[in-house]
C-alpha cells in the first residue's frame, strides 16, 4: 500500500543546496509494521514528512493507496493528511484551543469518520475518561502523547505515522505507551511506520530500517 | 558581565522586530496626540494673554458700575476732575455684512502711552506717535489685515490694518467707537491707569454705584468659555493618549511575558534581581525617550496643521484671538518627553512588579491559560464594576466640568475593561452555533486569541466610542441647530440702514411692499454680572408662531408686549437658575420672566423685552435694522430693489438663506479639529491590532501548525486567520455603539451644559454607525491582511519545527 521510490530532498545551505535524502526505496503492506532507526540527522524525520504529504520531495515517487503522493496539490495533501494517513510528533501535537474529548475527536470528524463509540472506548483504553474537560497544557507529556495517539487512531487512517513518539517520556512511561500504541493500532488493521532510537522498542516491530546519511543502510 | 546581561535583553528585539515597532509607534503616536494639544493650547492661552493684556486689563484695576450695565461718559469726566487716573473704554460687537467684530473704543489721551494698542498710528515712543487720524473725524479703525480687507469700504470710518494687531477686534477713538455702536455718550467701564492724585475722594464717597475691580488676569466671559474649548482638546488628547498606552502596555507585556526564560537564566547566572530591573528600567527608558521624541516631531506638525482650524473656531465661536503660527517652548519639549517616559512607566509598572516577583525556578505546573484567562477577566470585570459605580456617582452628585471629564473617564474605562468579558460571551455565544469540527475550533481558537489582542481591540472601542460619541453630539448640534435657525430666522430679508434719516425713508418705502417691517434693535448691557445685550421685539405673529421657547409662562407673547415681562435665553437661565416666573433686575428696573429661548453660538446672557418699552428704556437706540416678511419668492427682487433705491452694499440686505449658510459655516469649522482627532484615534487602533496580530503571529505557529498537519490547507487557516480579526472587530464596533452613545450624552447632557451653558437634545444617527461599522470592519480586514498572507505563506517546514524543537 506504500511505495517509495528513489525518493531525494534537498535542505538550502550555505553552499547550495544539501541533500538529506538521497533516494529511498521502501514499501510497506497493509497492517505491516516498520521501525526506522538512525543517528539524530540522518533524515528520519525529512522521510516521514514527505511520506505524510507534510512536505514536498524533490525527486523520487511516493504512492500510497494508489495515489502518487508527489503529484498533489496543497489541498489533495491536506485531504491526504485528513483521510488516509495519521501522524504522530515527538510533541506538541495538541490543539491548544480544544480540550481532551474535542481533540481526541478532531480528526476524526474531519476525515467524517467520526465514530462515537470507538472514541469513547479509545479514550478509556488509553486512560483519559477522567480528563476528557483538560486543555493540553494541563496535562503531562505522557498524557499528551496518548491523547495524540488517541486522535490519531479515532480517525482509523490506513497508515500511521509515528515521529519518536515516545522520545520525551521517560523510559518507562514510554514503552508503556508505546505498547498501547502498538495494540491499538494492530486493532484497526493500520500500517505502521515509526521512528525510534530504542532497540527494544524497534525489535517488537515486523520489520526494521536503519537510515545513515540519507541511504538506507541493511 | 553587565553588558552580557545587556545584550541578552536586547537581542530579544532584534528577534521581534514587529513588537519593537508597536511599542515604538504606540509610544510616538500618544506622545504626538497628547503633545500636538498640548502645543495648540499653549498657542492659544499665549495669544489670549497677549490680547488681553494689550490694554491692559489683566492687571489694572477697573472700575465698572456696581449692578452690571455701562455709564454715561459724565461719570469719566468726574471722576477724572476729581483726581482720579482712569481712562474711559467702551466695547460693543460690530456687524457689517458676514463679520462682526469686536470694536473697543479708547481715548488715547487718558491712556497710559505704553498701555496703547501698538502697530502703525501709534508711534514707537510713548505719547508722541500718536496719529492725528485716529483721533480726528472721520477717524480711524485700527484692526489686523485680515480683518481689514473683510471690513473695506463696509463701514462709514477708514480702516487700516496695523502691524501686530488682532484679527477680530478693531481699536477706535472713543468717540468714534460711541458712533459706530449707536451708543453715543456712553462708556462700558474706566482703566485705573494710575494712582491718582493725593487727596482724591474715595469711590464710595463720589459713586456709590461704581465699584472697582481688582485685575482679574483674564477677561472672565473668554477665559471661561476657551477655558472649555481647550479642556474639550485636552480630553482628547488625553483619550488618545490612553488609546497609545494600551498599545504599549501590551508590547511590554508581551516582550517581558516572552522573556521570561532569559531573566530566569540571567537571575540564575548570578544577576541580581536589582540589576535586572535597573537593566529593564534602563532599557525601557531609552526605547521611551526615542519614540517620545518621534511623538514630538509628529506632534509638532499635528498642531501645525491644525492651528489655523482652531484658530478660526475659536475666532468664529468666540471671537478669541490666536495666532496662525505655531512658536515652541522648551518647556513643551521637556513636557512631552516626561509624558513619554511616564507613560511608559505606567504601562510597565505591571510587568515589572511581575518580573520582581519572579521566582528563580519555572513553576512545575504551567498556568493552564483558561484558568489564567479566567483570572485576569474576574479581575478586569471587578475594576470595570468599580469604575462604572464612579461614573454613576459623578453622575449623580458630581458638578462641574471637571466632575463631567472624569464621569466620561470612568464610564470609558469601565467599558474598555469591559471588553474582554463581552467579547467572552459573545464568542460563547456563537461557538453554539458552530456547525463541523472546523468551525468548532474555530470559536475556541477565537476565544483563546481574546487575552492576546484584548489591549488592541480595547483601544479599537475606545477610538469608536468617541467616533459615535462625538459624531452623535455633532450631528445633534447640527440638527437642532438648523431647526433653531429656521425658526429663529423666520423673516425673509434683513436689511441695515446707515442711519437714521435714511431708515425712516427705507420705512416709507418698505411698508406697502411688505408684510411687516419688525425693528430689530439692541442695547449692550451687563447682565447678572457679565456683558450681555437686550434685544427690542415687535408684537408680531412672526416671533409668536416661530421663536424657539423652551419654556414659558401662559399668554407668554402678551406679556411680553404688555413690557413688564421679559425673556431671557437658556445660558443666562442656566448660569442664574432663573426660570419662567422669576424676577430679573435690568436697566430700567425689574421684570418679570415670562419664557425662556433657545440660543446657540452665543454664549452671552440675553433678554428680549417688548418694543414699546424697549423705546422708553433705551430712547437714544436707533431703530436700524429691519426683519421684513414678504412672499419667499419675492425676496430676491426687493433685496435687489433696495440696494438700488438706498444705495446699499451687499451687506446691508441679506436674505435668510445667507444667515443661515454663514452661521453653519461656523459651526461646521468648529468640529474639524475633533473630527481629525477622531480619524487619527482610529487610525491608531487600527494599527494597533495591525502590529499585535503581527506580534502574536509568531505565536501563532504552535497552535496553527497541529490543525495544519491534520489536514487544513494554509489558505484556510489563513481565511480563517482573516475572518477571526473581522468577527472580533465587529463585536467590538457592537460594544461601540452603547459606549459612544454614553458618551454623547455625557457631552449633551453634561460637558455641554457646564461648558456653554446649553443643553441639546440627543438625535441618533444609524446611518452614521453602519458607514463607520463598516470601516472598522475593513481597518480590521486591513490589518489582518497581511498577518493573514503570512500564513498562507508559511514554508511547510516552519510549521514542521514546531513539532522538532523545544520551545
Ligand atoms: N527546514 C530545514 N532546513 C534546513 N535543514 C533542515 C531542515 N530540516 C531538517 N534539516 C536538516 O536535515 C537533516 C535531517 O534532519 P531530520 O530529518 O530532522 O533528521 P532526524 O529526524 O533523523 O534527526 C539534518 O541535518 C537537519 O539539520
Ligand atoms: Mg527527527
């Protein structure tokens, strides 16, 4: 369902322009798991972006479900964002306006798929029945990050993105939610392709990538 | 180490160019508004002390008959035979065609030669320049050029202008004076010019009736109703002054809230808290001086511009003379530069106090900033409450129009304070109607922008409350102006004789040609103690069907007619608490009150006494001027007519029509100079909300960047990012409309009355509130546009780094 091809980025520096990617292949099937590990600033990050119509590659194909992701526009990126994939950051993913239930449910209304049952059994899987009424700003980061994959997961997006979600939770609260991550989204069938520097975290995954200086290294 | 602390501080600006732009043009442009007042006042009060002192007045001793009215010229000649220094003046309003001025007559001979009116005619040394003309028939009328082009060839004496000499006021000999104002023989009141000599009587002992006044620095009538005038200006000034200060309170705090993390690292470096806040003082200063003295600059040619406005209003309204051109003292300067700095220090006294408080370590638990929000809209709400009970209590108990500012003060505040919680609600209030999940964040991340852009949309009310507040008292006044006008010019022609002969032809000829011909004759008189006219009226259906009573007593015209009755005019009814059916002491004894008349553009007390016994009162009046009712459509060709016959100027015979456009003409001049502090107010607001969206756009990003990775386009958010300054601007122009319309009627009702003696009714003008509606709307969208591109435009990977990095 996901196909990458020879896929290329450039970053503007001092002295024209830097590649980060320098072509990628990768394919992903439906309800697969990938870990994709590297150094801080092998292009991780750079990859899942583009692979979630967040930025645009300078080379290369990306097609998902059949749709060449390279070839759309602003807003078929921005249906792309709202329908088929769900993405999750290391942090700062909340709606700093909306509190719990509404941003657990955002996306998912947004995608029309809004599933009242499902949301309300998300939230209690990921225990946040009791903080439904918070704003973000009044919760930890662990709970932030549950909500976040709460959102994500409300909306069931075919594929999801995972940017080191759990990379500023300390080790245990981390695999903990990680764990529930991984439950939940082997649940609604999605595919899976996360960032991690955890070992641990990469070997409970179906496959694993290791990224160094924008190649993929086996 | 100092220096380090130093660049620290200050590298914050570089960063946020845009908040060091609002703080410097919030700073500049409250420091121009105030200070270009400023300037204009002090040109004024300068001019009127120059023209006051003239002949001294202001610091010689008068002496003036003791019941009010003027003297026969005899009581002069006595008092000077009896030893007394004192020189004879005599002053009465001259009309000629569209001018009146102010005509004071002296007798050059009895004057102190320094004490003389300077200029041409009057030599530079004491007592030798005098010029034969002036003191010969024909005479001479010395006034400024201005005038004197205006009076050219209007009056049967020569005028010259004179070098240095006031517009709007002309110098005769005193005898010629007596003439021209058909007062022969009489004088208004004597100069003691010196101490007199040894052995001279006391006042009491040879005129009882006269008594002297010390010097009063100021002619009383015209420094209180300038004194008004000028309060008015410096209301504004002071309004717009406040409107500056909300900007830059919110440049501060936001400058201060964002540096929070640099001072807890500097305290944390080993700064003491007493060197950061001299750093923050220090620094605070100097950006204060820099904008203070671009405010000056901008406010100095502020009141360039608007000088000759005031001037012609202050001329027209009240015959005060200024000077055209503006002249700056150091003491403006240093004046402007302290508002500047104290300013400033107001609106940083808050963040200061915070920074003080400051604890070395970040608090655990961020403030969540619903609660924080709801906090400062209970604290705000509170001081409105406190502020709205003041402005109830001034305006029950207050008096004064000191009393009547500081009611406008606290009733403004109170609703700026206001602000934040109506835009709450309101916002509340439509998020039930939000249809999809968009429009649902839509209100939310409205409502969570309310705290950062409250300070701006605060100024934004306050700008268009004074709009609506001041347009409302404008087009009330003008309204009921005209009405008034119309009833109060009920006959078709006016028309002047030269003299007498030649009226009781113009009579002759006149009476099978019109309707009615109805004298219009006039003596100049002190009235409760202030200088003042009472006015002849003919017994005719022209003044029982149209003259604007206010108040009067039943078969008011016939006792009017019968001459025991008089009626006065509103600002000597409101100046004296006289109503219909007390008693008045006039010359020629007391009358009754039978009514009461409306009279603006006149702030002199009044009375109109039947004809009958106006001719026996006043016998040596001449009867000059005429009303004459005749067919509309006939006026034109016995306006023309009469001319020919008498050999009249333009002026001599004027229709209705032209009284009326000359009197509006006037009045119109009189709000230009607040209608151009009213555009600039707004202006400022709206560059108020223009630099605070800018500021808070780099804010922005953390809370648009998460609907953005969710699926909405840039352009959206950017739509949105539009339509949110449109939506809060237009609550806030719906806030407006009560506040303005408080303050029309704290300036009707109150300012109004205690300034002009006058009390207007309030007319509303809708159409005048959508034209405005719909300009703040597009101020709004203006500002917001820009604010709005840059979203739209924002690299993708800006947004992406929200995610990345620490903030
Ligand atoms: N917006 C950007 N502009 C310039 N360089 C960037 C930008 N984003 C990332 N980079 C650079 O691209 C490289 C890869 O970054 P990233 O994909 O974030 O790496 P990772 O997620 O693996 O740490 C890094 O060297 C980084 O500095
Ligand atoms: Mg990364």
């Amino acid at each position: 369902m996901l196909d990458v091809r020879d896929l290329r980025k450039f970053y503007p520096g001092e002295a024209g322009p830097v590649p980060v990617l320098r072509g990628i292949d990768l394919s992903l099937g439906p309800g697969e798991t990938l870990a994709l590990t590297g150094e801080s600033g092998s292009g991780k990050s750079t990859l899942l972006h583009l692979i979630g119509g967040l930025d645009h590659p300078d080379g290369g194909s990306i097609e998902l479900d059949g749709i060449d992701v390279t070839a759309l526009d602003d807003a078929g990126r921005a249906a792309l964002r709202r329908r088929t994939v769900g993405v999750i950051f290391q942090q700062f993913n909340l709606i700093p306006s909306l509190d719990v239930a509404r941003n657990i449910a955002f996306q998912a209304k947004l995608a029309g798929q809004h599933d009242a049952d499902w949301t309300t059994e998300l939230a209690a899987r990921l225990g946040l029945s009791d903080h439904l009424h918070k704003y973000p700003e009044q919760l930890s980061g662990g709970q932030q990050q549950r909500v976040a994959i709460g959102r994500t997961l409300a909306a069931r997006p075919r594929l999801v993105l995972a940017d080191e979600p759990t990379g500023n939770l300390d080790e245990e609260t981390g695999a903990a939610v990680l764990g529930l991550m991984l439950r939940l989204v082997e649940e609604t069938g999605a595919a899976l392709l996360t960032v991690t520097h955890s070992d641990r975290l990469a070997a409970r995954m179906g496959r694993r990538l290791h990224l160094r200086h924008g190649r993929i290294a086996r | 180490m100092i220096g380090a602390a130093l660049g620290a501080l200050l590298s914050h600006w570089t960063r946020r160019p845009f908040q060091l732009l609002t703080l410097v043009i919030g700073l500049a442009t409250a420091t121009a508004l105030w200070s270009g007042v400023q300037a204009i006042n002090a040109q004024a009060r300068q001019s009127y002390a120059d023209a006051a002192n003239r002949l001294g007045e202001a610091d010689l001793p008068v002496i003036e008959a003791r019941g009010g009215g003027d003297l026969a010229q005899a009581r002069f000649i006595a008092l000077r035979r009896a030893g007394w220094q004192v020189a004879p003046i005599i002053e009465g309003q001259l009309a000629s065609g569209d001018t009146a001025i102010l005509l004071i007559g002296i007798d050059p001979l009895s004057m102190p030669p320094g004490r003389l009116p300077g200029g041409a005619g009057f030599g530079a040394e004491p007592g030798a320049g005098l010029d034969a003309d002036f003191l010969a028939p024909p005479g001479v009328l010395l006034t400024g050029p201005e005038t004197a082009s205006q009076l050219e060839g209007a009056l049967p004496v020569p005028v010259r202008a004179a070098e240095g000499m006031a517009e709007g006021r002309a110098y005769a000999d005193i005898g010629i004076a007596q003439r021209l104002l058909n007062r022969p023989g009489r004088i208004d009141r004597m100069l003691v010019t010196g101490p007199g000599s040894l052995g001279a009587p006391s006042l009491e002992r040879i005129a009882p009736d006269l008594a002297q006044r010390r010097p009063s620095g100021e002619d009383d009538a015209l420094g209180r109703l300038t004194d008004s005038f000028h309060l008015n200006l410096t209301a504004f000034g002071l309004l717009a002054f406040a409107v500056g200060l909300f900007i830059v309170r919110g440049a501060i705090g936001l400058a201060f809230e964002q540096r929070r993390p640099v001072f807890r690292t500097l305290r944390a470096l080993g700064v003491s808290r007493n060197a950061l806040l001299g750093l923050l003082a220090a620094e605070l200063a100097a950006l204060a001086l820099v904008s203070g003295a671009a405010g000056m600059g901008l406010g100095y040619l502020l009141a360039g511009l608007l000088l000759p406005d005031v001037a012609a209003t202050l001329r027209g309204l009240y015959g005060a003379q200024v000077e055209g051109a503006l002249s700056i003292r150091p003491a403006w300067w240093l004046a402007g530069l302290a508002i500047a700095l104290a300013g400033t220090a107001l609106a940083a006294a808050g963040s200061f106090w915070q920074v003080a408080r400051l604890p070395l370590l970040a608090p655990a638990q961020p403030r969540a900033w619903a609660l924080a929000s709801r906090k400062l809209l209970r604290g705000q709400q509170l001081a409105a409450l406190a502020l709205a009970a003041a402005a109830i209590a001034l305006a029950l108990w207050g008096s004064g129009l000191i009393a009547g500012f500081a009611l406008l003060g606290a009733a403004l505040l109170a609703a700026a304070l206001l602000l934040p919680s109506i835009l709450q609600g309101a916002l509340a209030l439509g998020a039930r109607t939000a249809r999809g999940v968009v429009q649902d964040w839509f209100w939310a991340d409205t409502r969570q922008q309310v705290p950062g852009l409250s300070l701006a949309l605060m100024a934004l009310l306050l700008a268009l409350s004074a709009n609506i507040g001041v347009g409302t008292m404008v087009s009330s006044f003008r309204l009921t102006f005209t009405g008034w006008l119309d009833q109060r010019l009920a006959a078709e022609l006016y028309v002047t004789a030269p003299d007498a002969e030649t009226a009781a032809r113009m009579r002759e000829y006149l009476a099978p040609r019109t309707g009615a011909i109805l004298p219009i004759v006039q003596a100049e008189a002190r009235i409760d103690g202030q200088p003042g006219a009472i006015y002849g009226v003919a017994d005719h259906a022209t003044y029982r069907r149209n003259w604007p009573l206010l108040g009067s007593v039943p078969g008011v015209w016939d006792r009017i007619a019968a001459g025991g009755s008089v009626l006065i005019n509103e600002q000597l009814s409101r100046r004296a608490g006289l109503v219909p059916g007390d008693k008045i002491d006039l010359p020629g004894g007391r009358f009754n009150i039978a009514g009461i008349y409306s009279d603006y553009g006149n702030p002199a007390p009044q009375v109109m006494m039947g004809l009958t016994r106006f001719e026996s009162e006043f016998p040596e009046v001449p009867q000059l001027r005429f009303a004459l009712r005749v067919p509309p459509e006939a006026a034109a060709d016995l306006a023309r007519a009469l001319r020919a016959q008498f050999g009249l100027g333009d002026d001599a015979v004027v229709d209705q029509a032209a009284v009326k456009a000359l009197s509006l003409a006037i009045f119109e001049r009189t709000f230009t100079v607040t209608a151009a502090l009213n555009v600039l107010t707004l202006s400022v607001a709206g560059l108020a909300i223009l630099t605070s969206l800018l500021t808070l756009g780099t804010m922005r990003l953390p809370q648009l960047a998460p609907v953005w990775s969710l699926g909405l386009t840039r352009a959206r958010l950017a739509r949105l990012e539009l339509t949110r300054a449109i939506l809060l601007a237009a609550i806030t122009f719906l806030a407006a409309v009560p506040t303005g319309l408080l303050l029309a009627w704290v300036l009707l009702s109150i300012i109004n009355v205690e300034a002009f003696g006058w009390r207007l009714p309030m007319h509303v003008f809708p159409g005048d509130w959508l034209r405005l509606g719909v300009l703040s709307l597009l101020a709004a969208a203006l500002a917001s546009l820009w604010p709005s591109i840059r979203i739209a435009r924002t690299p993708p990977s800006d947004l992406l780094k929200v995610f990345a990095n620490e903030r």
